[in-house]
C-alpha cells in the first residue's frame, strides 16, 4: 500500500506519525511532500523512516490514497500539478478545511473516489476522534475506515455532518488546552510557582483521562462521586454553574461550526 501526503503540516504528521507507530502502515511506504516547509519533511524522514519527494509524477504512481493536507488556498495549484498523474486506483482524502467533496471533484475533473476526514491532533498518540464522508463513488471504504482506526475512533456521517465534527473533535484538543491554560494560570493566581501550577495541572489532566479509560460510568456519575454535599467541591460547582459554563461551550462550539460552513462556502 502507498500513501502519499501532500502536506506536512500539524493535522497530517499526527495522521502518518499515528500510522506508523501503531505498525498499521510501514514507514517505508508513506511519501510527503511540502514544499513549505522542506525542513520539516526532512526531519520527518529522520525520524520516522518515510519517504520524501517532490517529483509529482513519482509521487502519484501506482499510489493507492493521495491525502490532500495542503492549506485550503493552495489546493488548486496542488490540484492542476498532480490530477494529469493520477491512476484510476488512487483515492483522494482531503483533510482541507472547509473544502467540500463536490469542489474536489470538480476541481479534479478525474473519476477518482474522493473521501473527507476531520481527525485531530490527537491522531499522533492513536487517540484521535474521526469524521469520514464519502462520494457515492467511493469503494471499499472498510479499508480506509480501518487505516483511520489505527489512530483513533471512527465517525461516519453524510457531508453536511463534518461541520459539527470539524467543531466538536477537529478543534476540540485546542479547546481543551485552552481550559487547562487557564486552569494552570488560576493556580498561579492562588500562589503556586508556574511551574508547579503546569506541573499539578498536567498531572490532574493526565490523571483524569485514565480514570475515563478505565470507568464506564457517565461523567455526571463521576462527577457526582467525588462531590460532597456542603464540601469544597460542591462550592466551586455552584460558581461554575453560575457563570454558565455550558451555555460558554455551547456557544465556542457553534462559533466554529459557523466558521467551518463559511468556509466551505467561499
């Protein structure tokens, strides 16, 4: 199997780092190319075994998915360098932003099946959350729906469905950090050290995460068995609640599903 990645940046190197860690695909048959950013696909090579080209004709040949992982801007140049190199076989993955899969088609012009994925970073450490659509065209598709598992949990959903997956897992991890920056600079606010405030807050997040791996029980339960009635955990709930720490979520996540479906408008 060859795997080609045109583009090298954050989404896709979690993707191929993903991949060949969890030996779902050997080094030796993964390509990249940036032209961007040459430095970081040579340290990519160093490190991980794989190959690099900018030679489009080789790169293409006999290959059996072309990820598309250029910046949405570029896609077209990327497009009318590579679609005269195409074989029948090859399968389009686009982890574009707001690219649709009726504009990669287009653009294309070729029969090639065509399939849209939203991972997230977390695809390096094989925790990744996964949106797949697919064009009518596209066979097969247990195959890839089993390259994606070796990195993370799979979602399939029509088109219209990867906006909201864009917002919810796409940007999730970044969500994310950000509570747990605050988390860290609040206790620096209380009178820990930066580095003890970092230290205690990656710790509690780390710590968390496995309790979630090895407990079934919903996050209200959890919640709830370590929160004593009168107690200090209860006091910091109820400012939680009043702030309205939902109602704040709800609303980041609805900003980047509208941002999501603009872009995929332009």
């Amino acid at each position: 199997m060859k795997i080609v990645f045109y583009g090298a940046g954050n989404m896709a190197s979690a993707i191929f780092t993903g991949m060949i860690h969890k030996g779902i695909v050997d080094a030796k048959n993964i390509y990249i190319t940036s032209k961007s950013n040459r430095v970081a696909a040579m340290a990519f090579k160093e490190s991980l075994g794989l190959n690099v080209s900018y030679n489009d004709k080789e790169l293409c040949e006999d290959a059996d998915y072309i990820v598309l992982a250029s910046k949405p801007q570029n896609f077209t140049d990327v497009a009318e360098r590579i679609k005269a190199h195409l074989s029948k076989k090859t399968k389009l993955i686009s982890i574009m932003a707001g690219i649709r899969i009726d504009t990669v088609l287009e653009v294309f012009g070729t029969a090639n099946p065509v399939a849209r994925i939203m991972p997230n970073t977390n695809a390096m450490v094989q925790h990744s959350v996964n949106g797949i659509a697919f064009s009518d065209n596209f066979e097969d598709k247990d195959e890839l729906i089993h390259l994606m598992a070796s990195f993370g949990k799979n979602v399939v959903v029509e088109e219209d469905g990867m906006d909201n997956i864009t917002a919810a897992t796409g940007s999730g991890p970044a969500f994310l950090y950000y509570i747990y920056e605050q988390y860290a600079n609040s206790l620096i606010e209380l009178g820990f050290s930066e580095e003890d405030a970092q230290a205690l807050t990656r710790e509690l997040v780390i710590g968390t995460g496995k309790t979630l791996l090895e407990r079934d029980e919903s996050f209200e339960q959890l919640r709830k068995d370590i929160t004593s009635k009168a107690g200090t955990t209860e006091a910091g709930l109820d400012t939680l609640s009043e702030f309205k720490l939902q109602e704040m979520i709800f609303k980041t996540l609805g900003s980047a599903r509208d941002r999501s479906k603009k872009l995929s408008e332009q």
